[in-house]
C-alpha cells in the first residue's frame, strides 16, 4: 500500500516539479577559475570521475585541496540549464563512496577479467586490470566494476567501478586502468592524450605539460607499487573530502543549538492524548501528539520545502535570526508500560514518508513486545512534503542542495526530541506520559534508543553519529549512498522519469548521480560511516534480495562501520557469489552474545538480486522482501534485546535466519 500511494504521489507531483525549475542558474557566487576539462578524457567533461583536476590547493582545508568545479564543467540539463557549483565547491575533496566513471569504448569486463560484483576478492589480485592505491598508505583498495546496464548507447556507456568499502576520509587515491580488452580478447590502446601524459616528459609550452606534471605523482605511486605505465590505458588521481568537511555542517549547527539550549529542556507541548481501550489495539494504551520548537538553521522562515541552510559569511551554518521550526512529533506507548516503564526510542521513517508511520503494526508490535514508547517526527527534507521538491531537484541540480541541508534541520528537530524525551524536565513530565497514580510511563535511566527502516535506516547512521543521547540503533533494511543504491531501487522508476527528461544521455546521467552524493554525504550516513562506530553500536537488519533498498550497498556499509556478519547468513548455494560477504567478518553463535556492532540477514526465499545496476522488479525476482523483517517477531526480540541491552543474540537457532513473506 505504501508503494501505491507514493506513486500517486509521484504523479501528483510531476507538474508540480516542474513549477520548481528556475528558468536561469541562479547567480549567487561567481564560478571559480578552473582549468576546465581534463584533456585525458574528451568524451564528457568532468570524466574521469572523481578527479583531482577540479581541485586547487587550499591550505585552509584538512585536505589541503578544494573542489574548484566551475559552471561550464557541470553537465548542462536538456533544456541547457546551468549548474551553480557553490554547493559543491564548499568540499575539500569527493565522497568516500564515489562510484569512479569513466568511458572505455569497446571494453568488455570479463574478457578483461575485470572483478565483478559476485567476486569482489578478485579486485586485490596482482595483475587486476583495475588497481585502487591509497597513495598514503600503499593500500590496494577493493571493488567491483560494471558497465552500465541501463546504457541505449553502447558508444556512451560508463564504466563503473564502487569501492566495496567506503574510501577513507581525507585520503589520497591513484587509479590504474590497464590491459583493458575487447570482446575478442584485443588491448585496447591508451587514447593519445593519456599516452603523452604518461610518456616522456612534455616541455613547458606543451598543451598536456600541465596536466602531465599534476599527474606525475600519482603515476609514480601506481609505479611504486608495481603498476608499469606501460600497461595503462589510463590513470588519475582524487582526495577524499575529510570528516570535517562531510559532517561540518550537521555538527556545526547541533553544537549551536545545544549550546543555547544549555540544560534545559527543549521547548515543547502536548497538543492531544487519545487513550485506546483493549478493543481498540491490544498492544498500544496511549498515542501522544505533540510539538517541539527547535532553533531554525534553513533560510526561510519556517524553513518550507526547499530552503537551504542559512550561512554566514564564512559559509557556515548560522541560525536564523529569532526563528524557530516547529516539529510535530508522535508517540506510542505500549500497555506494558503502565506495569513497567517503558524505554524511550525514536522512530524513522520510510522513504518520503511521516510521522504517523510510528503508528504501523510491526511498531506497535515491537513496542508492546520489548516495551518501548516510539516516538517520530516528520523527517523534513526527505518527507511526504518534501516530494516536489525532490522531483524538481532531479530536474534541475541547483534545487538538489535543500534536500540533503533540510534533512539536516530534520535529523536536529529529531536530536531535540530525542534530548526532550529523556531530559528530567522534558515531556516525561507531563500527565501524558504518566498514569493515572502519577507514575512515569517512561524510564529514563537508560537513555534513548533508536529503530528506523528503509529511509530511517539510510538516513539513520548519520543520526546516530549526530546524536549525543543516542548510543545504540538498529538500520532495518537499510544501505548507503543513493548513489550507489537509486539505479538498483525499485523505488526510484518514477523519479528515473524526471532525470530522463532532464539528462536523457545516460553517461551524464551517471555524473550528476555522483554529483548529487557529493552533498548528500551530509544529510545520510554515506558521509558519517567511516566514524560512525567509534562511539556508537548499530544492528543493521538485510531483507536478502531486497528490491527496495540494495543489498549491495548493506554490504558496503558493513565493511565500512566493521559491522560483524550473523553466520550462517545464508543456506549453502543461495547466493551468487564466489565468496558470500566477502570482507564481512563472520561472527559465529559461539561468540554469542556480542556486544558490538552486527549484520543479520533475513531470508524470505526471494530470488537472489540481479548482479548489475539495475532493479530487482517482479514478478522476474518474485516477493519483495523489504518489509518482511521488520514483521518478524524473532527478528524484533533480537533488536529488543540490542536496543535495550547491546547484546546480540541467536534468535535463528544456530541456523540462517529467515522471515516469512508478507503481503
């Protein structure tokens, strides 16, 4: 039911979108000096991706480099559109999850022997074709590659290659392309451009010098570590932006708005109390609405769909001035509560969604099961309200920055409930969440938790990271990097709509998908992974085959926060792969309870996910899996007990899980 209404939604929202486009690129910065397109790739600007050629030195950065992208290198829409780089530009480096794209006319992967999807061990091997080499340490990086499946035009198709664990932040990568083949087993040759670059040396006057002398150390650490230039059909180089960068912004403006809340409670009221009886729902005995008033950090007042954050002049969030967002929030309490106080928990919801998803059945479930009061607030920037906005973003970039920056408000409205539900002054004081004797229906000695699924869970991470109330959550369903998860989501087609229109040349398609993840980094855990468990615990839940949300980018994930692996995760022979959850490191019942961070994957007995970038759809891949854990009651006992204790526990009976389907 919830797929129908988003795509009535969708509809709905097309024209809409369309009302959202500017008709000129807005002139809010002048474009930096770039030295405009790599001349190693002259079949689309800014390939190959990501780059350090649109970079310039900046020793006020942890990089020591900034992004420097200039207007006539961003790709232009159909309707000739110019991208602002400004959003961009704030960045020292690229995302630590950036596909790398380039265009190899002719190549193909397996007569190359190029490591696929199904065995991402292959990347590391001596002779790959592909090499990744962390210039600081001497690291082979791995991943998987793949051409575009989506392509109409094989002369434009891209080459694909994903980090199967997020980049470091603030490190330094070489790319190798070499021995490249045909379909008949052919080498193909370095184009001339690249040949001079990585020949003898150029004179000064040499139209490639420039760009021979940026590349000299890169190839020299690919030389290092025994990449001949000889092989290459070409080579190049990108920084990762560093941590301060990717979470700067959400950091920046939580540490001001706690730091005016001092110690008090946040703001709030309670605006209803509806008591359910038996009959009504077995499970729930109160829901609670209310609202909380929060410090607005978004350049219009009352922060509407589409603003972005309001900046001084040094670029940083500031408040806006004597403005607040009201955040409406929801609660569950559970019946269990009124015999022992309940363990407070946010709730996030699912793609495009609200709050009122608190209220579905597999909550009221877990909530009644593990006694705990759920409370959600619409996650504004991804929310239902938020859809137009989305859509026109698709259409024209210069709109995409207010979706992950209006998240980032969001995810501080949810910090304040969070800090508002456990403060001993905050809503727990109220007669709504006490009985009839007074007692408190919630217990506040053991801090807030949290549960999210599918958006909650992608969105989750970088929540958590942010969170100083919250130290455990659990990512259902979830993955990282909609760049990496959109083309493989069966959620995306109407969207896919829109971005056909606005760019219908599938290579540039693949460009502004990257572009995108460069500022979504800091409203999605994509961004905050790499230090996400320093100080926080999560249980991720997988749907195996999931059509929704990618298992490939769980995987992704869990190698980057070092998430442990259930095992047996699956029954011999069900997956594809060489090595199933290669890099995952397994943990076995026997060192059962684990405290710590883990992966449990839950198996529905759908059809294994297609291993290129496209979406499993049916009724080829059958049953959609995505909500089937979540309406586990084994899988729910095992967040509840992580939730409340950090513990994770064998509720499969030493055996792969599995779920039953759901309707």
């Amino acid at each position: 039911m919830r797929q129908r209404l988003l795509h009535g939604l969708m509809a709905a929202a097309l024209c809409a979108a369309a009302t959202l486009v500017p008709s000129a690129p807005p002139a809010r910065a002048a474009a930096p000096h770039t030295p405009g397109c790599d001349p190693l790739a002259a079949a689309e600007c800014l390939l190959p991706f990501p780059n350090d050629w649109y970079t310039r030195p900046d020793p006020g950065t942890d990089t020591g480099r900034r992004v420097a992208f200039g207007t006539a290198d961003l790709p232009r829409t159909a309707g000739g559109g110019a991208i602002d780089p400004t959003a961009w530009n704030r960045s020292d480096g690229f995302s630590p999850g950036s596909a790398l794209i380039a265009q190899v006319p002719g190549v193909d992967l397996t007569a190359t022997g190029a490591a696929p999807l199904t065995d991402i061990g292959r990347s590391l091997a001596p002779d790959a074709p592909v090499v990744l080499l962390d210039t600081g340490t001497g690291e082979r990086w791995p991943y998987w590659a793949e051409l575009d499946a989506n392509a109409t035009d094989t002369s434009r198709r891209a080459l694909l290659v994903h980090p199967a664990r997020n980049f470091r932040d603030g490190h330094h990568y070489a790319v190798a392309l070499r021995r490249l083949k045909d379909d008949a087993g052919r080498t193909i040759p370095a184009a001339a451009p690249f040949a001079a670059v990585a020949g003898g040396a150029l004179p000064t006057g040499h139209p490639l010098h420039a760009r021979q002398r940026q590349l000299r150390p890169a190839l020299a650490a690919l030389h290092s570590a025994g990449v001949s230039s000889e092989d290459l059909y070409l080579a190049w180089d990108f920084t990762v932006a560093s941590t301060r960068s990717l979470t700067g912004d959400l950091f920046a403006l939580r540490d001001d708005a706690f730091r005016r809340l001092g110690g008090r409670a946040p703001d709030a009221d309670i605006t209803d109390v509806t008591d359910l009886t038996v009959e009504q729902d077995p499970r729930i005995a109160r829901e609670v609405t209310g609202r909380i008033r929060v410090p607005s950090y978004l350049d219009r007042p009352g922060g509407p769909p589409g603003s972005v954050l309001h900046r001084g002049r040094d670029g940083k969030p500031r408040r806006l001035p004597h403005h607040t967002q009201v955040a409406t929030f929801r609660c569950e309490i559970p019946r269990a509560a009124f015999r022992t106080p309940s363990r407070p928990s946010l709730y996030g919801h699912g793609l495009l969604g609200r709050r009122s998803e608190v209220g579905a059945g597999n909550v009221r479930a877990m909530a009644a099961e593990g006694d705990f009061t759920f409370c959600a607030t619409d996650w504004i920037g991804m929310a239902e309200e938020d859809i137009p906005v989305v859509l026109g973003a698709l259409a024209d970039p210069n709109l995409f920055p207010a979706v992950p920056e209006r998240t980032e408000q969001g995810m501080l409205n949810a910090l304040f409930l969070a800090r508002a539900l456990i403060h001993p002054r905050g809503l727990t004081t109220d007669a709504a969440f006490r009985d009839d004797t007074g007692r408190p229906l919630v217990d506040l000695r053991h801090g807030v938790a949290y549960d999210g699924n599918s958006q909650g869970g992608i969105l989750g991470g970088a929540l958590l990271a942010a969170s100083p109330d919250i130290r455990r959550g659990v990512l259902g369903v979830t993955g990282m990097n909609y760049g990496l998860l959109l083309n493989r989501s069966a959620d995306f087609a109407p969207f896919q709509q829109v971005l056909d229109r606005s760019y219908p040349d599938k290579l540039r398609q693949q460009i502004v998908l990257q572009l995108f993840q460069m500022v979504w980094d800091r409203g999605e855990t994509d961004g905050y992974a790499n230090r996400l468990t320093d100080h926080h615990q999560v249980l991720m839940h997988i749907a195996y085959g999931d059509h929704q949300v990618a298992n490939a980018a769980a995987d992704v994930e869990a190698r980057t926060v070092g998430a442990r692996l259930l095992a047996p995760a699956l029954a011999p022979g069900r997956s594809p792969d060489t090595v199933p959850y290669w890099g995952i490191r397994p943990l076995k019942r026997t060192e059962l309870p684990y405290r710590g961070s883990a992966m449990t994957v839950w198996d529905s007995g759908t059809p294994s996910p297609p291993t290129t970038n496209t979406p499993p759809t049916e009724p080829e891949y059958g049953h959609d899996p995505h909500s089937d854990p979540r309406n586990s009651s084994a899988a729910r006992q095992q967040k509840a007990t992580f939730l409340t204790t950090g513990r994770v526990l064998d509720v499969c009976g030493n055996t792969p899980c599995t779920a039953v389907p759901t309707s």
